[in-house]
C-alpha cells in the first residue's frame, strides 16, 4: 500500500517512459510521506540504491536513505553525494511543492526555483543517459524550463498523469538521455 496518492504519478510516468531502471540509483527530492520513495525502492530493488529528502521527517521507507533538510542546501546536497559514493544516479525526481502563499504566480515562481535546484543538482549526478522527472506548477516561465532540459536530455516531455487531479495546474517534466557537458581542455 502506498503512503501517498501521489505514488501512481511516478508509478504511471515509469509505466511509459522506464525512468526507473532494475538496480538503478534514484534521489527523491521532496519525498514525504514516502509514496514515490516506495515506487522507486520497489523498481530499482535490492541492487539499487534509493535516496530521498525531505524538508519534512518521513518515516523510514525500506531499502531507502532518508534524508530530513532543505534540498536546497549545499550541506543537504553533499549528504546525498556521500550516500551515492562512486554510484551515479539514474534518476533524479522532484516532487517538492512551496507552501502555498495563494498568489498563483508567486507559487509558480517558487516552484520553478525547486525545478532549478533538482536540475543543477542533477547535472552533478546523473549518469550519462540518466533521467530527471520534476514536478512545476504551471504559469509561464515553465517554457524557459524546458528549452534548458531540451539543451541537456535526448527527449524533453511534458507529462499531466492521469492520477494527478484535472483542475490541479501541476505539470511534470520527463527528461530522457542526460547528455553531459564535456569540459573543454582549456577549463
Ligand atoms: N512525493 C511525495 C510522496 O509521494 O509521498 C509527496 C511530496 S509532497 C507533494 C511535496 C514535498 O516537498 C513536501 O513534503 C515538502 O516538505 C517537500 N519540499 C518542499 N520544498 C522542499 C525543499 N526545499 N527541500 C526538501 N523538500 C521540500
């Protein structure tokens, strides 16, 4: 039984795209109560390695590293880091949602600064062809977003699972085949 109803949303993303490898790396921003730490404990199984954070304290998920603190934080950051050692993930997702203030736009921008959090941190990360799934709350600036994923993954998508409620303006971005940077000699 999942903890939240939110799980079907990672669970029908996998469904179609496979974000979640058998024995793969995931980090789990904004993972409380647990619903998508448990899709990705259950896909990636005993081989893989689970990590999740959460501003708020979750219950133990088993199989996965919980972690209680601001994703935002570099300190919060580096603890994931430790925990994958050499590993590199296959997948970085964000669920975070700001407390609503009740100003749309004000909630918008907030939560494209937790999209841009997940994505730097990804960037340090993610394995070559690895995947980044982020939630974002729809309002405009989501499109400048996306031209940023679309100039580092294969395949950029715009996905609004059926589990995620019709008048809800979330979105979740899919992006497919992380595609480093290479640094130049000169750098
Ligand atoms: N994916 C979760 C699940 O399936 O159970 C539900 C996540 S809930 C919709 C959004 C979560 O984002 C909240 O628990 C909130 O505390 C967390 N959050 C918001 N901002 C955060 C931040 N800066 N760092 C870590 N977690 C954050």
């Amino acid at each position: 039984m999942y903890r939240a109803r939110s799980a079907f949303k990672l669970s029908q993303i996998d469904q179609k795209y496979r974000v979640i490898p058998h024995g793969g790396v995931v980090v789990d921003c904004g993972a409380a109560p647990g619903g998508w730490t448990q899709v990705a404990v259950a896909k990636a199984q005993k081989k893989g390695l689970v990590v999740a954070v959460d501003l708020l304290p979750m219950d133990p998920v088993s199989g996965a590293h919980c972690i209680k603190g601001d994703f935002m934080s570099l300190k919060v950051q580096n603890k994931v880091k430790a925990l994958l050692g050499r590993r590199k993930a296959d997948l970085v997702c964000s669920d975070m949602a700001p407390s609503f203030m009740g100003n749309h736009m004000a909630d918008h921008a907030r939560s494209m600064e937790l999209c841009e959090s997940a994505l730097t941190f990804a960037q340090t990360v993610l394995a070559t062809n690895g995947c980044f799934v982020a939630k974002f709350l729809m309002g405009g600036t989501e499109v400048e977003f996306r031209r940023k994923l679309q100039t580092m993954f294969l395949k950029v998508k715009q996905e609004k699972p059926d589990a995620s409620r019709k008048q809800s303006t979330e979105g979740f971005f899919v992006a497919l085949g992380y595609r480093p940077i290479k640094q130049s000699k000169e750098e």
